[in-house]
C-alpha cells in the first residue's frame, strides 16, 4: 500500500505497477541471458539429404576382417558363427595373416535390433587388439546394398 500524492494523508488502495513491472523486466533480461549457457554440449548442424559413402572395395576381399551381429548374442566372423569370448583370439590371427599394414581394418555389421552396447562392446574388444582403423557397415537409403564409409581413426 503506497501513499496517496497530495496532503490527504489517507490510504490508497491502488496497486503501484511501476516495481512489479522493473522487476519483471530485469528477470526477462536475466533469463535472456542466461539461456544459451544452458545447453550442453556442441551444436552440430546435421546434413539432412546425406549421400551413402562409396562402397569400400576392401570389404568384399576374402582376407577382409568383417564380424556380422545380426542379433544380440550372435556373432559372426566372415560366414563362421564364432562365440564372443573367442572372437577377439579369431580376429588377431586373421590380422596377423594381413602383411600390407594398410589393410589392417576391422569391419562391424550390425543388425537393426541389435543393441547399441553390443556394437560398442565389440569395438572395444577389437581396439584391445591395437587396430586403430574400425568401419561401421551401413545400408544404401536406396538399393539396399551394402556400403562401409571410410574406416574411423581411433
């Protein structure tokens, strides 16, 4: 309750906006600022018509290492169903039989349903091995065929 102007020296029951309306001011300022620095992390903007990577003509060589997870638990060594606990022995001695050091690639496919911990379960697994050069396996949008981009450096 705010005194009247004037010498009537009686209450006034108005509100007095002009307090109530700075503050809200400063608060909108104040969240205006403080926003942007809320949001974790990089923004990335992500290309939305994305091009498939060119097939990678070493995955289709007989010596190429290529583990297949069509589901969670299976696995598959080239077109041998191996267990997990001896895939990372199998892959070692496949890459130990690769003289040309550039071809050392580990090539992981994936099933749709497959669960995301398998995948980066197995890519642990073959980086313990040294293999600094791993290609994730992908579908064509169109056509259906299968495609590896270029081998990520880890």
């Amino acid at each position: 309750m705010g005194m009247s102007a004037g010498g009537s020296g009686g209450l006034s029951s108005e509100i007095n906006v002009t307090p109530m309306v700075d503050i809200m001011l400063v608060l909108l300022i104040i969240f205006m600022v403080v926003t942007p620095f809320l949001q974790q992390g990089i923004t990335v903007a992500i290309p939305s018509n994305m091009k498939s990577p060119d097939v990678d003509p070493n995955i289709i060589k007989e010596s190429s290492v290529v583990i297949s997870i069509p589901n969670d638990g299976e696995y598959y060594l080239g077109k041998q169903r191996v267990a997990k606990t001896e895939l990372a022995d199998k892959v070692d001695r496949m890459l130990k039989n690769i003289k040309n050091e550039q071809d050392h690639i580990v090539y992981i496919k994936s099933g749709v349903k497959v669960s995301y911990g398998e995948v980066v379960g197995i890519i642990n697994e073959v980086r313990k091995l040294g293999v600094d050069k791993i290609g994730l396996v992908a579908d064509k949008k169109k056509g259906g065929d299968a495609t590896a981009g270029p081998p990520a450096k880890t």
